[in-house]
C-alpha cells in the first residue's frame, strides 16, 4: 500500500513538472524572439525592471528562464546590475502568481483546457497558434497533477508510518527548509514544490509553521540553480546577479525564520485553508523582500561587484565567449549567442581579406604568416558553434528556431571555407610572389584593389543580412555576384591585353594576377550564400536555385576529405 502510494505521489510530481516544461517551453515558442528584446527595452530604471520581471516570469512560469536572460544581457554589458537585480525581485514575484491561481479549486476546468489545447495544437498552421496549443495543455496537466496528489494524499492521511516520518521532520525548521531547497533544486521548479506543501498542508501531513518553513526552503532552492549555471560560463561577472538573488532570499529567509509560529498563527486566524495560507505567506514573503531591497539595491550592486570583480577577457582568441551551455534550455537565447559567436568568426574573416590583399601588394612575409595562423582562430570557433547548435537541436525547436540554427551553421561553414581559401590559397599566392619577388603592374595592383574591396563590401552587407534577415540587402548581393561575375572577366580581359602589349610586370605575374581574381570571385560566392535562406523564406529564389543551394549547404556540411 505504501509504495503504491508512493509511486502515485511521484507520478503526481512528474505530471506537474511535466505540465510547467509545456507551459515554459509554448511560452518561449511563441514569444522568445521577443522576449530578449521586451526585456532590453524595460530597464529604464529599477521599477520598470522589475515590472518586467514580474511580467516576464508570471508569463513563462520560470525565474530560472528570466535569470538566464537577465543574467546574459548583465555579463555582456547590455543592463546595469542594479537593474538586472530589480528584474530578479520581480521574477521571485511573479513566480508567485501561479500558485495563487492554483490555491483555488479550479480542477474541473482542466478537461475543457485539454480539450481547446488540443483541437488548437492539431489545427494551428501556425507556429504561434500551436504553442498557445501547447500552453493550454500545460496548464490542464498542472491542474490534473494537482488533482491527483489531493486524491494520493487523502488516504494515506491515517497511515501512521508517514505521520511519524513527516512529524520528526516538521518538528525542525531548519530540517524543512534543507529539504524543500534540495527538491526545489533537483526539479528546477519552485512552483512544483510549492505547490506539493499546499497538497501536504491540506491533507494535513505537515503543520502550518512546518509548511512555511518549507515554502522558504523552496524559495531559497530556486536561487540556487541559476547561480550554478552561470558559474559553468566561469565569467565572475555572469554570477554577479543570481549571486545577488540568492543574498537576498537568505536575508529574507534569516529574518522570517525566527517568527514562522506567530507568522503561522495570524495567517491561520485570517485564512483557515491551510493551501491557500500556504500560497499566501509564498506571496507575501517575496512581495517583502522586493520592497525591503528595491531601494538598496545600489549597495547591493557595490558589494557584489567587490565580491566578483571584472574578469579580463582571454588572450586566446579562439576561445568561444559567448557560447553559454546555461542558455541552452532557452532556445531563442542560445541562438542569439551563437549568432554573435558567428559575428566574431566573421571579424576575423574580415580582418585576414584585409591583411592577405596588404600582404600581396607590400610582399610582407610576416603579414602573410599572421593570416594564416588566423585561420586556425576561425576553425576552432566554427568546431565550437556546430557543437554548440548540435547540443541546443538536440531539444525541441520549433520550425522557426530549428530553420535559424542550420543558417547559422551554414553561414559559419562558408565562412569556414572562406577562410581556407584566404590561407590554403591567398596566402600561397602571396608567399610565391615574395619569393620571386614578383611586382603587379600599377594597372593590374588598381584592378585587383578595386575588386577586392567589392569582395570586402560584400562580406559587411552579409553580416547584416545574416542579423537582420534583409530581403532587400539579400537582393542587391545576389545582384552583385552577378555583376562581380562580369567584373572578373573584364578583369581578365584587360591584363591579357597588357601581355599583348609585351608588358613585363604582366608577364611575370600572369597567373598570380588571375588565381587572385579566382579565389576572390569564390570568396565571394562563398559571401552571398548568407543571402538565399533569406530570399527562400520571402518565396523569391526560384526551385532550381533553392536546390541548388541546399545541395550547396549539404556538400558544405559534409566532412571534408583529407
């Protein structure tokens, strides 16, 4: 009977955790794009960050997610701390919301929850419209869990093997508090754990200070995760704000501790439910601590930034700094940080077309051998990014985000193999040159500039197109490898009438001259593939194109020969 009992407790639990990752997980569906975005723009000052956190969080049903986020944007040195610190206060707030929603008897709307969740997640066509779907069907499966562990608890109620397990530990506070931040911890969720007292506490298995202390413990256990994920990025300064979270739940937890009895017994003479005193003194608690800290917060930013001062950058620049494991549960996050990961392969693209073509005009051995060591930045990175997208893929994504992680994979390829022609290629070129000691002939050096720098013009336009998703940019650069196209072979056109014109400089360079406009046209090709997803989903690249840059796309992800 008892491990019967058991097992329908733990599958309550599961069913509830469940219900909270659907919930979570349809909100970022339908709205993570945005919320990055929502939460930039709130940080005016310390009371409209924590509106924004209030709101963010009571939407997504995870502090963890908002801290992910605030977190992020604080290490990177998009907000302020102090902001960044009111945005946790009114996360642990609006965390609070759910459960006083729950603390009501509303389980015989679960069905019809059900019942629209799903004839919406079957008939959206829409992305939006079958996470909503999915949101529906989470909340109906919290509603259900909650059900279910009333029911489970109801007549193991007389069983007095639980009752004087569950006596010796309510009989200690601190005992209660240990216990419910190691479950809140281990489930991720303090609204699951909350919402288990609140069972406990109305089938009576827990008195009433026993079920308070255990709400602390669960508001302390949910201050605990993000600050172990952020210490993953090993970036003193990403730990700043859950460090700061965590402060002031132990302070709250400190001073209320002591009180839990005469707390317990004038909630209890005001709300005889001992659920909904449960879910009260958890709203209240947290409402306390964001009015007793929104104003020191300034102090409160000081002592952590002593605590954890700025960490200086790594020397190495092949080490990924934005690549953050803790926001892969966060989709729309994680692909924002590789996409600026793949921003700094491409500044270091950039920086070797620049340096190869100097290299080729000035024969500047050393220069040549920087480029090429530069490539191997661009390797590591790019290993780094496709492990980082395998990882995050390995989720669930919907049709939008899993359509944004294979551009960014394909546009670091290409900008992979851009950087092996620069250093396989480019830089051959270059080492032959400064070995015979070749010179290009004033006309060829200004033709081979002057290409170069569309080539170089290019490269910037496709940054942007790959931020911003710019059909009309995308437009103009698959318009300009056409016309490079045509720039090619009037180049070409022209030095070989100046080896007509018997011209030395020409004759010695010959080759040089045509391999160097070559591999910049395949540069360039290599460019304007960043353009054709853009132009795919605005329905403008015709079949034939479309497959021929996917077969492009596959060949490029294939592994390379040796």
């Amino acid at each position: 009977m008892a491990s019967i009992v058991l097992l329908d407790l733990m599958g309550g639990v599961a069913l509830l955790l469940w219900g909270l990752h659907m919930v979570h997980s349809g909100v970022l569906r339908a709205f993570g794009p945005d919320l990055r975005r929502y939460l930039g723009k709130a940080l005016r000052n310390r009371f409209t960050a924590f509106g924004a956190g209030l709101g963010l969080t009571a939407l997504m049903q995870s502090s963890t997610a908002t801290g992910l986020m605030t977190t992020s944007l604080a290490a990177d040195g998009l907000v302020s701390l102090v902001p960044a610190l009111a945005i946790m206060l009114g996360a642990n707030v609006g965390t609070t919301l759910i459960v006083q929603v729950l603390s009501f008897d509303i389980s015989a709307v679960a069905p019809v929850l059900f019942i629209v969740g799903f004839i919406t997640f079957r008939s959206g066509g829409r992305s939006l419209t079958r996470a909503l779907g999915r949101i529906a069907i989470g909340l109906g499966l919290m509603l259900l869990a909650l059900h279910i562990l009333l029911d489970t608890l109801a007549p193991a109620e007389q069983a007095p093997a639980v009752r004087v397990v569950l006596a010796a530990v309510t009989n200690d506070p601190i005992l209660c508090i240990v216990i419910a931040a190691t479950l809140t911890w281990a489930a991720h969720s303090s609204v699951a754990v909350v919402l288990l007292v609140m069972s406990l506490a109305f089938s009576q298995f827990v008195t009433e200070p026993a079920a308070l202390a255990l709400v602390l413990g669960a508001n302390l256990g949910s201050a605990i995760n993000p600050l172990i994920e952020a210490g993953i990025r090993g970036d003193p300064a990403s730990r700043r704000v859950p460090l700061g979270n965590l402060l002031n739940r132990c302070v709250g937890v400190l001073f209320v501790l002591p009180f839990l009895q005469p707390i317990a017994r004038e909630l209890g003479t005001l709300q005889p439910d001992a659920a909904k005193m449960t879910a009260e003194f958890h709203l209240l608690f947290n409402v306390a601590l964001a009015a007793i800290f929104i104003g020191p917060l300034d102090a409160v930013a000081w002592l952590l930034i002593r605590i954890l001062p700025e960490r200086k950058q790594p020397d190495d620049p092949s080490v990924p700094r934005y690549l953050d494991d803790a926001a892969l549960e966060t989709p729309p996050l994680a692909l924002a940080n590789a996409a600026r990961e793949t921003l700094r392969i491409g500044d270091t693209i950039e920086a070797m077309l620049r340096e190869i073509m100097t290299a080729l005009m000035s024969n500047d051995r050393k220069l040549t051998s920087d480029v090429s060591r530069m490539d191997n930045v661009v390797d590591r990175l790019n290993e780094a990014i496709k492990l980082y997208i395998t990882k995050l893929t390995r989720g669930s994504l919907d049709e939008r985000e899993g359509r944004r992680a294979m551009e960014i994979v394909s546009f670091t390829i290409n900008l992979e193999h851009i950087g092996d022609i620069i250093d396989k290629n480019l830089c051959e070129l270059a080492a032959k040159k400064i070995k015979r000691r070749n010179q290009f002939s004033a006309e060829g050096a200004a033709e081979l500039t002057a290409f170069h720098k569309r080539v170089l013009e290019s490269l910037q336009a496709a940054f942007g197109i790959f931020m911003s998703g710019d059909v009309e940019a995308a437009r103009r650069l698959i318009r300009e490898k056409a016309e490079l196209r045509n720039a090619e072979l009037e180049a070409a056109d022209r030095h070989l009438e100046r080896l007509r014109e018997g011209r030395p400089e020409s004759l010695e360079t010959t080759s040089l001259h045509l391999d160097i406009l070559s591999d910049l046209k395949r540069i360039h090709s290599h460019i304007c593939s960043v353009a054709y997803p853009v132009l795919e989903a605005a329905g403008e690249l015709p079949a034939r194109e479309s497959a021929k840059n996917d077969l492009l796309t596959n060949t490029l992800a294939s592994p390379k020969t040796p």
